[in-house]
C-alpha cells in the first residue's frame, strides 16, 4: 500500500500511460540537451574558422581548439560528482535543476558576446551549471518512480527520447543559424531554449509534489536502513582512511592542474610543466605521478574487501578501461569529424540530389516536431488547469522552432544550388539513436542476446568500422580534393550503433555489481573514465591537421579503426574471466 499521497496524485492524468511529470521532464531535457548540443557543435567550428569572409572566427589550428574543448568536455563529466553531493545534502533536486539551468543560461549569454574572455566565462559557467543539472534530472526521475519499478524502463526510455530529440533540434538548428545569420546567434539560440526550459520546468513545480526537495531526515535514514550492512554479509565496511582522503585530493589537484594547463600552455603560452624529469615532458611525468598514486588508491581499497565484492569490482574498473578508447573514438563526432565534414567533404548539391536532400530534410524535421508537438498537446490536455504558465511557456519554445524550421526549409528549397552545412551531418547519431534503439533492444530480449563483455568488445568493433569506412573513403585523397558524403553518413550509422550495442551497458553493469553503499564512489569512476576518454578525443582530434600533413587523412582515420578494434577483440577475450569476476551477474 502506497503511503505517499503527493506522489499518488503525480500519477493522476496519464499521458501516453505515463504521469504527466514525466513529459516535464522530458520537455526540460529535451531544451538543455538542444542548447548543450547546439553550442557543442559550433564551437570548434567557431574556433578553427577563418578570422576572414562573411562569417570570420578565431582562425586556431585544430590543435589548440581541441585541447580546449577537452578540458571542457572533461570538466563536464567531473562536476556533476560534486553538483549531486549538494543537491542530495542541502538544496534537492528540483533546486539544483533550476540553480543549473540559469547558470548555464548565462554561459550561453556570455558566448553570445563573441569576445574571447566572455567565451572563457561561459564555458565555465556551463561547466558548473552542468554539475548541478545533469546528476539530478535522473534523480527526480528515480525518485518519481521509486513506487512503481514496473513503469521505470518505459519512463527511461521517453526520457531518453527526449535526450535524443533535442541534440537533433539544438544541432540542426543552432549550426543553421550560425551559418546563415552569424555565430552568435546560433550561441544565442542555445541559451534562448535553456531559459525557457528552465521557466516551464519550475512553472510545474506543482505537478511534482514533494518530489525533488531537499530530503527529511527520516527519508535519509530509511535510504540507509536498505543498504544496511547486515543486509548483505559480502558488503563488509571498508572506511576511508586519510591516506585515502590524500591521495583523492592530490591526483585530483593533479589532474585539474593537467586538464587547465593543456590548453593554457598552447593557446596562452604559459606551461606549468616547463621542465623535463628522467628524459620525460613535464607534463607527461606529472600525469604518470597522478595515475600511480590513483592506481595505488584503487588497489589498495580493492584489498580490502571480501572476495567477491573485490572481484565484482575489478570486473567494473575493467569495463571503465575499455570505456576510455570508445569515448576517445566516438567523440571525435565533436572535433575532428566536424572539421573533416567541413573541409574535406563534398557538401555541394545541384539538381535532383538538391531536391532529395531537400525533401529527407524536409520529413527529418516536420516529422518528429508533428509528434512531440502531438505530445505537447496532450500534455497540455492534461494539465492545463494546474501548471497553466508552464505550458504556455512550452507553447511559446514550439512556435519559435516551428517558425526557425519552417525558415530554414523554404530557404533551402529556394535555392537552385546549395551546400549542407557541416554541423548537419551531426544530428545523424541521434537520427540514428531513436531509429535503431528500439530494434537493438528487442535483440537483447532474445536468444541472442551475448554477454557484457561480447557486447563491449562488439560495440568497440562496429564503431572502428565507421572510422574503417572513413579511411578507405579518404584514401589516396589529393589535397584539396573532397570525399563523398556517403562515406560520413555511413560512418555515422556504425558509430551509433557502436554506441546502442556499449554504452547502455557499461551503467546497467556498475548498478548491478556494485554493493548500494559503494555506488557512488564507483559511478564517479566510471564518468571518471568517460571524462579522460573525452579528453583523449578532443587532445587526438586536434591532431587531424597534423597527421593529414605528415601522412594522410586515411592515417588520421586508421588510428580510430585500429585502436578501438584491438581493444574490442581484447575485451572479448576477456570473457571467461569477466564471467568469473561477476560471479553469476548477467
């Protein structure tokens, strides 16, 4: 029998079988991802642009815009650890969702400016207003559906739907304006949607309840009493010594101070590293000190617990290993791949394949904005009486799109030739995403549904064959002559399935090998591992132009073919034993 009265009336007034809240967080979702995905794909176009023509921008190399945005795209995956901390402890979810949401509206404010400082601070503030937001929108999620486990997948996957639909509308969107009206304006557009998503998300505050407050001590209590030791004789206490608490704060100095000094050192000049140990850079050895004093923390805490939690563990970390080569592969789609479609992709069309792109373009837009337009329909039927300003405000974010979409496709079918812009070709994944989810999940409903470690090494493999793809499209490519389309798109395709086939697993598995009361600790070292491979990609990325020089653009794509595919087949081998580490976890 269910207790909570406030919750029983969340679920009143279904929309498509689910509580009308769940569509607020949806439509919340949705405008944080389209504004996070929108300025994501600009800025190192921004960055490498020419300082000259209609659209001038910084004109950096790909080196030093890539190592910025690998500090940001790392710094991205650490704040969310601490922005959870706070929300949990002091303000709750629901504030810290909103506390985030503005502070990245004013990072997006700040980009618009366009000024090189000013760009500085608004990456920063989405960096800390990302740490609030993206930890505790699951959190009221979770805590919404905390009484009712057989609706989460369902409730999960419209979430994630909504993920998916807004990095398609922020990319296509904000990369059209940019391109056709300046890139502030693309920035601007961003932060224009982060507000307004804020405003309704806060405006249905009444739907919600008490979900998202700051937690009563009586609910922190009974959080602890089902994770209670004696619960579960494995789950033996493992405190946290001060050696413990040293090592964690120094290899994290040392790793911010790696992160910052990256980009410090290339585009300002100024290295904290400038000196040599033992034959090795400065910056090389520091980081080397920092990975074995993190090692020897790992380890050392690892030796302290039972057999089997040890094992299961182990069997985490190793997945969070080969979590770094995928992510260091797949977020090229951010850096390099960017740049590739920009300047070496055949992006020109005339005549009939004009008109066929038209028409995709046309049906890629108008079709999914007919269906969440449908859903904000029903949402609004719902709950109009209650959260009336909310879904006005939700009213006020369609028309905008409508009316920029609507532009953007008779502008297109206006002209008689055209060239797709490179920021297009990003919204591919998500297309992808939402086509093909579906599909892989009924695969893993059936007998064929393989192991974790088959499907990791599986989706390192596929995704290498995107980058394969990539490389025998580029090969004996001349300078200044480009490769067809056809090749990105397909790149694209095995990139996300790739992606469908690893990366719902690595979360699944950490939930259900580690103990409840070490889920956190371990949960921050797997966005640790994602961090790190983002940084690799950006670091690597920024080397296209360099490795294209020196060898060839195929070199530059076999790296990310041969890379990701040895550490597929090696995870694969490492089945028998990944099967002995979890100890019957499937």
């Amino acid at each position: 029998m269910i207790q909570n009265t406030s919750e029983d009336q969340f679920f009143k007034n279904p929309v498509l079988g689910q509580p009308a809240g769940l569509f607020v967080l949806f439509f919340t979702e949705m405008w944080e991802r389209f504004s996070f995905y929108g300025m994501r794909i600009l800025l190192i176009l921004f960055l490498t642009a020419s300082i000259t023509g209609d659209n001038p921008g910084w004109g950096w190399n790909a080196e030093n815009a890539g190592s910025l945005y690998g500090t940001y795209a790392l710094l991205l995956y650490i704040t969310p650890i601490f922005g959870g901390i706070i929300a949990d402890r002091y303000i709750g979810y629901s504030w810290a969702v909103v506390v985030g949401s503005i502070i990245m509206t004013l990072g997006h404010v700040a980009m618009f400016l366009e000024t090189p400082f000013m760009l500085y601070v608004g990456l920063g503030l989405l960096v800390i207003g990302t740490g609030f937001f993206k930890p505790n929108m699951t959190s009221i999620l979770s805590e919404m559906y905390k009484e009712y486990p057989d609706k989460k997948d369902g409730a999960y996957t419209i979430f994630y739907m909504g993920v998916n639909a807004g990095a398609f509308f922020g990319m296509m969107l904000c990369g059209y304006l940019a391109s056709n009206l300046g890139w502030r304006w693309g920035f601007g557009l961003a932060g224009i949607f982060m507000l307004l998503g804020t405003l309704q998300f806060w405006m249905a505050k009444p739907l919600f309840g008490s979900v998202g407050d700051v937690p009563t001590k009586e609910k922190r209590e009974a959080a602890i009493a089902k994770t209670d030791i004696s619960n579960n004789p494995e789950d033996t206490p493992n405190p946290y010594t001060l050696i413990d608490y040293s090592l964690i704060g120094i290899s994290t100095i040392i790793g911010l101070l790696y992160a910052f000094n990256d980009p410090v050192s290339k585009i300002g000049g100024f290295d904290l590293f400038d000196f040599t140990v033992w034959g090795l850079d400065g910056s090389v050895f520091v980081v080397l000190v920092g990975l074995a004093l993190f090692l020897y923390l790992v380890i050392s805490r690892l030796l302290r617990y039972t057999t089997v939690v040890r094992d299961r563990m182990i069997a985490v970390i190793i997945f969070a290993f080969f979590t770094i080569f995928f992510w260091m592969a797949f977020e090229q789609g951010a850096s390099s791949l960017v740049i590739f479609a920009r300047d070496n992709v055949d992006r020109t069309l005339v005549g009939t394949s004009l008109t066929v792109f038209n028409t995709i373009n046309t049906l890629l837009t108008v079709v999914p904005l007919v269906i969440i337009s449908w859903v904000l329909f029903l949402l609004a039927k719902q709950t109009w009486k209650k959260i009336t300003a909310s879904n006005i405000v939700l009213a006020i974010t369609f028309v905008i799109v409508w009316a920029i979409s609507l532009w953007m496709l008779n502008n297109e079918f206006s002209k008689d030739s055209s060239e797709i812009d490179p920021s297009w070709f990003s919204i591919l994944n998500s297309f992808f995403i939402i086509a093909l989810a579906s599909t892989i999940s009924k695969l893993w409903d059936s007998k064929y549904n393989p192991s974790a470690a088959v499907k990791y090494g599986l989706g390192l493999i596929i995704m290498a064959i995107g980058f394969g793809l990539l490389a025998y499209g580029s090969y004996g490519v001349a300078t200044g002559v480009k490769v067809s389309m056809l090749w990105l798109v397909l790149a694209y395709l095995f990139h996300t399935l790739g992606e469908l086939f690893l990366s719902p697993v690595g979360l699944s598995y950490v939930s259900k090998l580690v103990p409840a009361r070490m889920i956190a600790f371990m949960f921050g070292m797997w966005y640790l591992a994602i961090a790190i491979g983002n940084k690799l990609a950006a670091v690597l990325g920024g080397q296209i132009e360099n490795i294209t020089n020196a060898y060839s653009l195929s070199t530059f794509f076999l790296i990310f073919t041969i890379v990701p595919t040895v550490a597929g087949l090696l995870v694969i081998a490492l089945n028998p034993l990944m099967k002995k580490l979890m100890h019957g976890v499937k």
